[in-house]
C-alpha cells in the first residue's frame, strides 16, 4: 500500500508538468504524422476543396479581383467566398513548391505540414489560456490528452483544412480575452496590447471562416460586459477607462505601435471581402449560384446535393421540432461524426461507424462531468471566468449553427451537414470545464485515488482505439498511396486491432 501511494504520488505529480504534455503530444504527432504521409489525397473534410481554393489564390499577388470562369464553381462560391484567409496564406508556399517543379504528392504533403503546425501552435495556446484561466496544469494536461483522442481532431490534423487554422485563431483569441479581463480586475483598466491584439485577430478570424463570426460577437459582448463591469462594479467612470486607455495606447513602443498598425490594416484589408461581397452580389455570403449559373455549379457537391434533395422533397413533409432535431439528429450525429473514420472523395466517402467504447466513452465522460459541474454549482454557488466564457461562446456558436443546419433539414427535409468537427474550437473549452469541475470535487479525496482516476481515463482512450488508432484501424487499403503507405498499413492494422478493445457497430 505505502509503494502504491508513493507511486500514485510521483504520477500525480507528473500529470501537472511540462513532460506529460509533452509526452501526449508526441504519442498524438506519431499516428498523424503517418496519416499525414500515408493518406491518399483528397482526404474527407474537403481537402479538394481547400487546395483547389489555394491554386486558384496562387495565381494573384492580392486576394481581390481574381477573374473567375465557370470551372471554379466546383469550389462553390470560389473567390466570392469569405473564408479565404487559410487559402490565400498558403497559396504563398504552394508558388514556391510549384516553382520548384516538385511532385504533386510532395506539394501535398508539405501544405498538410503546414496545416498540422497551426493544430500544433493552437494546442500550445489553449494549453496556456486555460492554465491562466484557471484551471490548474494538471486539468490542462489532461483535456488536452482527451482531446488529442478524438478521432476526428486526428483526421483533421493530418490534412489540408482551414479548421486548423481556426482552432489558432480561437485559442488566440481565448488568452488574449482573459489576459484583459484579469488585467481589468486587478487595475480597474483595459491593457492596451492585449486589447488591440485582441482586435487584431477577431479581423483575421473573420476571413479565416466565417464560422468565426458568431464567436468574434462572443468577444465583443465579452468586452461590452467588461466596460459595464468597471463602470458599476469597480466605480470607474468610461471617460476614465478611456482616458487610461488612450495613456496605455500612446505608452506602447514604437515598434508595437507599427506592428499593430500594419497587421491591422492587413486584417481590415483581408475581413473587407464581406463588404465587397455585399456591393457585388447584395450579401456578405454569397451562393455558388450568385456568383455562377445554376448548370455550372452542380459541379458543387453540397450545393448540388441540396438542390436534388429540395426538388425531391415531400409535399407532406412535417419537419420535426427544433428540440427534437437537436436531441435525434443534431447530438447523436455530432457525437458520431467526432468519432468516426472516413474515406476522402476518391473513395466516394467511404465510412466506417464508430467503435462503441470510444464513441460512448465520450458520451458517458460528458455525462459525468456535467453532474460534477452541476454539483459545483450547487456547493460553491461560484461560476469561473472559463465557465462563463465556455458557456457565451458555445450558446452563440451552437446556436447559428443549429439555426443554419435546421434551416437546410427545412428546405430538404433530410439533417444534412451535421459535422462533429465544426464543434473542435470549443471542446477544449468545454473539456475543461467538466475536468475541472470533477478535479475539484475530488479535492479532499486521497492522491492514490486521484492518480488511479487519470490513469484510467488515460488507458481507456488508449486502449479502445480512440484518436489515430480510430483511422487506421477503421480503414482499408486504398485509403492510402500505393507501395510503402500501404505496406506499413497492413503491418499496423493488425498490430493496433491487437493491442486495442473494440466494440464495433
């Protein structure tokens, strides 16, 4: 028993360090490295899409005034799209690699790299945004653990996807909305770095995806609530606040001041495609066919599959409620979609359903952590800056969504692009919550017990084929380039189904 608890003790404190990051970032990197480099393009998850966008970007210096043809309406609304940041960005290195006369695969493959440094550098952020928004290091660590075991999150890290863009973004976003708010708590002021900063990157946000939209009005409302918040609560009057803020401006460096001023007009310059958009078609979010005719964009999958759908619907069709579509098509689909593994277009989408332990893991997970943060709630009665952040952002981004997805079942009658990967910008948040809210509710409980909790949450993602292990297990062989890609993959499937647990649909 004495060994058991020093051990239990080392363990719990090597959960809250540096090294356990580390450690559950490398095991993450090793199975999407070699997704990255064995997996067939076009991956699911649009990659065609992306780097069709990212060629067409690479033929102008500036974003704007790209003559389009009809061709173009494969990729929907084409340069009329606002969410074009993450292409025109990497159209930059795709010129280079291009120049270069190098292999197609070999572009591919490094543009994925990229994209998987963003997932990276996001991952870097979130770990120090929720650290400073309260939670401890170890709650942090294991969040992040159980997040890198989403299926989902491990597909998308391997590919070319704007999403991977927007998960930096978010996280950005997040520290710098904290480090204001503790700033304003503490010296009754705004901080004029991270404010402008914060600024800064909602305007590159908005061109990234506009999925960002609902989430940049989260942080808006967020400052709004600050303002208010000094002005009642800490007694200090705006022209106060915006006298000191203006003294907080002018103090800047030299330097600080034309960076911010050069990456502000860039982020003006980028996110003023909506306005653009809104001259030219009458809307900020144009459709495939604003911009191009009917006929030429049935070349647009989900443009053209909507159509089809909406012309087949039924006369008497009855729509389900909006509480019954969210609780038998919206939940239960997302929950499925972050755990799934599927095929890119050139295997027509081939899907394989979840492993039911990792898929109800993450259900029961949940579960659990929302009863232990209502038990907080009650207790404590006491509601943390993340929790109140997690919960603005989430009702705002959930809701559009909802909205968005509901009006498409209305129009087609089927609950068509319910994707659980439009929900990875939160999960770290919302991860956090129900750990912490678990963590302290077992605050009084001996270490061994605590230690003997983390490892087996731990081992069971590990041990049921959760994150890569979903996709390599899950696949077939033409899911990945001929020769070496597929050799290794018949080595590792069999190796990964023996070593995990697997209840199959």
């Amino acid at each position: 028993m004495k060994q058991l608890s020093i051990l239990s003790t080392k363990f719990y404190a090597f959960l809250g360090t540096n090294y356990f990051f580390y450690a559950s970032l490398g095991f993450f990197l090793i199975g999407v490295l070699w997704m990255l480099l064995a997996s067939l393009y076009p991956m699911a998850f649009d990659e065609e899409f992306h780097l069709g966008l990212i060629q067409i970007y690479s033929t102008s210096l500036i974003p704007y005034g790209i003559e389009t043809n009809s061709n173009m309406a494969q990729y929907g609304a084409a340069t009329a799209d606002p969410s074009y940041l993450f292409h025109y960005l990497l159209s930059w290195p795709y010129r280079i690699l291009v120049t270069m006369q190098l292999p197609i695969e070999v572009v591919i493959i490094v543009l994925r790299l990229i994209s998987l440094g963003f997932i990276i550098g996001s991952l870097f952020i979130y770990r120090l945004f929720l650290e400073e928004a309260g939670a401890s290091r170890r709650v942090s660590n294991l969040t992040l653990a159980v997040f890198m075991f989403i299926p989902t999150f491990a597909m998308l890290a391997a590919q070319i996807n704007y999403d991977s863009l927007l998960l930096l973004i978010v996280a950005i976003c997040c520290l710098l909305t904290i480090r204001m708010t503790k700033h304003v708590k503490q010296y009754k002021q705004f901080p004029a770095k991270e404010t402008w900063l914060l600024a800064l990157f909602v305007l590159i946000g908005l061109p990234v995806k506009n999925a960002f939209l609902p989430l940049a009005v989260g942080f808006f409302l967020w400052t709004i609530a600050l303002v208010l918040f000094t002005r009642y609560k800490l007694s200090q009057p705006f022209s106060r606040l915006l006298h000191r803020f203006y003294a907080g401006t002018k103090a800047l460096s030299k330097n600080a001041k034309i960076t911010l001023s050069i990456f502000g007009m860039l982020g003006i310059f980028f996110s003023a495609h909506y306005v653009t958009n809104f001259i030219s078609y009458g809307t900020p979010f144009p459709r495939c066919d604003d911009v191009f005719s009917k006929q030429a964009c049935t070349a647009y999958g989900p443009w053209n599959r909507n159509q089809q759908l909406a012309q087949n619907l039924d006369s008497n069709f009855q729509p389900k409620s909006i509480p019954l579509y969210i609780t038998r098509d919206w939940l239960p689909g997302m929950a499925q979609r972050l755990t799934f593994a599927v095929a890119g277009k050139s295997n027509s989408f081939q899907t394989k359903q979840p492993f039911l332990l990792v898929l109800n893991g993450y259900i029961i997970f949940s579960v659990i952590g929302a009863l232990f943060l209502g038990y907080q709630l009650l207790v404590n009665r006491k509601i943390s800056m993340l929790l109140l952040l997690t919960v603005l952002l989430t009702t705002l981004y959930c809701g559009i969504l909802i909205y968005q997805l509901y009006g498409s079942y209305l129009k087609t009658g089927v609950p068509v692009a319910i994707n659980g990967r439009y929900l990875l910008p939160l999960l770290p948040l919302a991860g956090a919550v129900l750990i912490q809210a678990f963590s302290l509710s077992f605050r009084r409980v001996p270490t061994y017990i605590k230690s003997i909790t983390a490892i087996t949450i731990l081992l069971f993602f590990s041990v049921i084929g959760a994150g890569w292990a979903t996709y390599i297990i899950s696949a077939e062989a033409h899911w990945f380039w001929p020769g070496l890609a597929q050799s290794t993959h018949q080595i590792l499937q069999p190796l990964l189904d023996t070593l995990t647990i697997q209840l199959k649909n």
